[in-house]
RNA sequence: GGCCCGUUGGUGAAGCGGUCUAACACAUAGCCCUCUCAAGGCUACAUACAAGGGUUCAAAUCCCUUACGGGUCACCA
C-alpha cells in the first residue's frame, strides 16, 4: 500500500490534480491589492467585522484593487438562515459593496464559488495531493481520546495539543489506516508538521511590525470528519491562494494561528498572503477592558446603529477613526472628499485594543446632520422612521412640509444647528411644534405673573408683530417692546443698572418663547414665529 | 499554566533616540458671544509616557525584570 491509495480510497471520485484547479484561477489582472472579507455566517454583523469590511474596502480602493466576499460556512452547526443577506444588507447599506460575490445564485466574479461550502471538491483535490506527497493523514481519535490526552498533558505540565510524540495516529502503517477507512471506522485529515517549537521564526505583520514566533508543530485538523469540510486553517491557505488574495485582514484572535497558516502555503508551494492583524474592539466595564461581546453590548451588532438611526456616514467615520488614527486629521482637511481617498496607513492601526466611543460617535453623527440639508434629512429621517418609529413617520406624513419646515431652522447656513445626533433623536425635540401634541407645563423663566405675561404677549401681537419682518427688524421691535414696558433693551445696559429696570429683554423673549412652546429652550425663536404664522401664534397665546 | 501581544491624561490617540516643559480630537468645567438652547471662540483639566533596573552625552522612544491587561491553546471561525 502506497499513500496514493490511501489518497484514492478516501477520495474515490477526485480526479482533478492540483494543476488542474490551478490553471481555473489564474493570476489576476489587476495591480492593486486583493482583499477580502470572509464572514461565518452565524447570522450577526458584529462590529469588528464591518472594522474589517471597512478596511479591506478601502484598501482595494486606494490601490484600485479588488475587494470581494467569501462566505466562510464550513461550520453548518453554527450556520443560521439568513446570515448572507444580513451581511450583505449592512455591506450595501454601508456603501462596502465588494467587488466579487455570491447572493442568491448570482455570482459575480471569475474566482468563485464564493460560498465554502460550494468549494468541497476543490478542498478534496488540496487534501488528496497532501495525502500523496505524504503531508497529511487520516487519525482516528475520538474526542474523547483527545480529551484524555489534553488532561494528560496538562497533568505533565507540557503543552497540549497534537504533537510530536503525542501526535498518536501519525505513526499508523498505510496499510492499517487504509484497512481501518475501509472497514468503516470514522476519521479527520491531519495535517503533518514538519516544524518545531523550539525553533523561532521572524514574521512581519503589516499592523504589528515584526513578531519573533514558534514554528508551528501542531498536526491541525484539516478536514472533518462528519461532513467532509475543510477546517478554517485549511480552507483560508487553498481559498486565499486560488483568489489571489494579497492581503489579509483579520482579527487578532488569528494571530497565534498565523505559524501554521505559513506551514501550510509552504507545504503547498504556495506564497503566503501579507496579513494584518487587526486589534479587538473593546469596551469598558467596571474600570475593566473586554472584548466587546455581542451578548451584552448592543452596539456590537451593526444592527443597533441603524435601529438608533445614526446616519450610514457617521458610522463609518467613527470606525475610520479607530481604524487609522490620523483619519480625524485627515477629515478636517478634506471635510467633502468621499473616505476612500484616505489613504490607509496599516502602521497607523492601533496595535492594542481599540475602545469603541460611543460618545465620539454622537459628536461625528451631530457634525454629518447638521450638514444635510432639509430635503436629505427629510429623506433620511422619514424612511429611518417607517421602518423604527411610528409615531416620528405619523407626524411627518401628516404634513411633509410643515416637518421640513422645522428642520430646517437654523440648517443651511453657515454654522448650523447641531441638536440631532441620530433620528431617534428627532421626536423629543420637535414634537411641541404640533399643535395636537402641544401640553405644555410651561417652563416660566423670571417673569411667572399672570397679568404681565398676558401684558407681554399681547402687547406683541397687536402692536410690534409682523410676520414679513426680516429678522434684525423682528429683534429690534422686540427691544422696543422690552423698553415701552420697562425692560432693558440691551444687556448691557441692563448689567449696569439692574435696578433702574422691570428686567430685560432676553426676559421677554423668554415670555414669548414659553408661550409658544411651552418650553424654555428652543431653536432659533425669530425662525419658530415664522414658521409658526399668526394663527398658531394667536391660538397659542390664547391656551394661556 | 505555556506561548504571543500590549500598557502615553476621563476616552481615542500623536510620537519611532535629541525640536516632548508630550500634538490633535472627544468628554468635563469655566469664561466670551448671545433673546434661550444647540453651536462657535477662548481657557482649564492639578505630578498622562505602568514600575524598577540598565544602554547612551541624551529614552515615552532601545534592552532586561516585575506588575497589570488582552489574545490563544477545538473535528468554531
């Protein structure tokens, strides 16, 4: 028995050669760099994973590459429904479209199946030859072997893991091991090390610089047994080199990984990938650091940011900011030109955790608002609402101009309005504009008497208002009025001699705004009469 | 526990041997502006380079030790 026919009797039907698969992925024809984003599908876009999406899409773009998606489903315990389109949902919604993908039978790319699972056969080829050239193997552990063999190592005090002497199935003759498939008996494919532990090699992460690391000696799993899937190590060397993938990004937890990633493209011949290892977003509890975790942090899931309706851009802008610490700098110097003009600078990551802000967050989503104009909030706002908040979507539809109306107090100009961080936002700070929701516990300020409040208003609708009144005319019949009734009508006065004066005129501003609103503090109030027109002027004063 | 990585102010961070009495941004506080608020401008945040040893004329920057934090040790990715 050779390890060719152990290579044919696991694999019967694999006729194709390593050079047969090869010639179906030629080199690109591209300059730039290839990334990738290889998602599990389990369902749940997680916030490091669009850290990742982001920086591979802007990589492809700075170097005019190509940026495409792989589906990573070799798990099918873990797989759910709809994982797919949920990661292409927030891709899209995210404008992180790839270049190459796979969604709903379509396929668009040469490099595909783009879907693990679709690629079996391709894997089986990778696994035969590894076989043949005697690099792989079939082991016949049980898992609970494995265990048992975990605690004797522990119990020695040396390190677990398949290995070396401890590597048992390894030193079966071919002709046991082809008795022992034949006869049924359940198997993985493992890989063969050739390397040793005490042996340390230089590798160069693009993010982390130089890292002095152990050969890797772990004969790895490579294909499973119950389904025949290849294991992640495995499927990313065979997917990575057929796609010509250039660069790698992904999670730190990978790191202590990379060692046998190498082993296996050298087995193979193949070149390694660079790779970058990205840090782990991590969140603060009780003065402590952890990895954000999709059970307990909410912002974890890409969805919540959408459900809170933060705009698309701020989101990603407050991910680039992590992703590269002189994005900031690099933004306010180009406050219009689209991010992918940034150019990405691994070396700039941060090479320990990176805390997500939330509070950061705000202040980018406030800047990126304030910016849109009324009809872009309009649109943003009314279909962030159909989808999350009825009673915001009920108010617009109402009277669609009457809502752009009021958002646009105080926007389009040069320094506009910063109130709205998200749309979530919105309801609480305009609702008192509508006169069915207006109950107001007015929040009177100085003035609180009856009489003189009356005195006030009526005094201002009769004989100072104007609704064509341009808005320095507005003030300055407000300053008269403030004088005509014993009111300071400028500040300054007013600090001077404070006695000599009923008050001042921020006094009856503050009258007039709490009589309209019920509140306080509100935008602009020159823009809220305008808006407001003389009949729920009048009706507004009357409820007093 | 083994191996690997990291540690600059409340937060994200710049810095890569001299220009560091340590940038910038967010947060917080105060002042100014002002009809209120949101902004905007200015200022502050008291001893921010984890600790201790080296190397060097010179260290946040290089080396070692310790402490702390993180990652990883699956037929999960």
């Amino acid at each position: 028995m050779t390890t060719k026919d152990l290579a044919n009797l696991i694999f019967p039907n694999i006729t194709k050669t390593v050079e047969d698969i090869e010639k179906m992925y030629p080199k690109r024809e591209v300059d730039g760099e290839v990334t990738r984003f290889a998602p599990s599908p389990t369902g749940f876009m997680h916030i490091g994973g669009c850290y990742q999406a982001i920086t591979d899409y802007l990589i492809a773009k700075n170097t005019n590459g190509i940026f495409y998606l792989r589906n990573e489903d070799t798990d099918k315990a873990r797989e759910k429904e709809d994982a797919v389109k949920i990661i292409m949902d927030i891709l899209n919604y995210y404008n992180i479209v790839p270049d190459e993908y796979e969604y709903e039978g379509d396929v668009v790319g040469k490099y595909g199946p783009y879907i693990q699972s679709e690629r079996k056969e391709i894997y089986h080829v990778f696994i035969k030859h590894l076989i043949e050239i005697g690099r792989a193997y079939p082991c016949f552990c049980t898992p609970d072997e494995l265990s048992v063999l975990r605690e004797k190592q522990e119990g020695m005090k040396v390190r677990t893991g398949y290995y070396g002497r401890f590597s048992k199935c390894r030193k079966i003759s071919i002709d046991d091991a082809y008795d022992r498939i034949k006869n049924g008996e359940k198997f993985v494919i493992r890989f063969k090390s050739k390397g040793d532990f005490e042996n340390k090699i230089w590798y160069e992460d693009l993010a982390k610089g130089r890292l002095h690391l152990s050969e890797n000696d772990i004969d790895d799993v490579i294909m499973k047994s119950d389904n025949m899937l290849p294991t992640y190590h495995f499927a990313h060397v065979i997917d990575d080199h057929l796609m010509h993938t250039t660069i790698v990004v992904r999670g730190e937890e990978w790191l202590p990984s990379v060692t046998k990633h190498l082993e296996m493209f050298n087995a193979f011949g193949f070149d390694a990938p660079k790779y970058i290892h990205t840090p782990l977003i991590q969140k603060k509890e009780d003065g402590k650091l952890r990895k954000i975790s999709k059970r307990k942090d909410p912002e974890a899931n890409m969805e919540y940011f959408k459900e809170m309706g933060y705009p698309k851009d701020a989101v990603v802008e407050s991910l680039l900011t992590i992703i590269n610490s002189n994005y900031e700098e690099w933004r306010d110097n180009n406050p219009d030109a689209p991010f992918t003009e940034f150019k990405f600078d691994a070396k700039k990551m941060s090479s320990s955790g990176a805390l997500y802000d939330l509070m950061k967050l705000e202040d980018i989503s406030k800047n990126i608002i304030s910016r849109m104009n009324k009809d872009e909030l309009y649109e943003e706002s009314y279909t962030w609402a159909c989808k999350y908040d009825e009673k915001l979507k009920e108010l617009i539809y109402k009277d669609v101009d009457y809502y752009k109306n009021i958002i646009n107090i105080e926007r389009e100009q040069a320094k506009p309005r910063k109130d709205i961080a998200k749309y979530s936002d919105i309801y609480n700070l305009i609702y008192y504009m509508y006169d069915e929701l207006f109950n107001p516990e007015y929040e009177w300020m100085k003035i609180t008497d009856t009489t003189e409040i009356k005195n006030i208003i009526n005094t201002y609708i009769n004989e100072y208002y104007d609704r064509d009144d341009d808005k320095d005319t507005w003030f300055n019949k407000i300053k008269e009025l403030a004088e005509n009734l014993g009111y300071a009508a400028n500040m300054k006065d007013y600090k001077k001699n404070p006695d000599n004066y009923k008050g001042n005129v921020a006094d009856i501003a503050t009258v007039i705004r709490v009589s309209l609103t019920g509140k306080k503090n509100t935008p602009d109030l020159y823009e809220i009469l305008k808006l407001f027109g003389i009949d729920r002027i009048r009706s507004r004063f009357n409820k007093i």
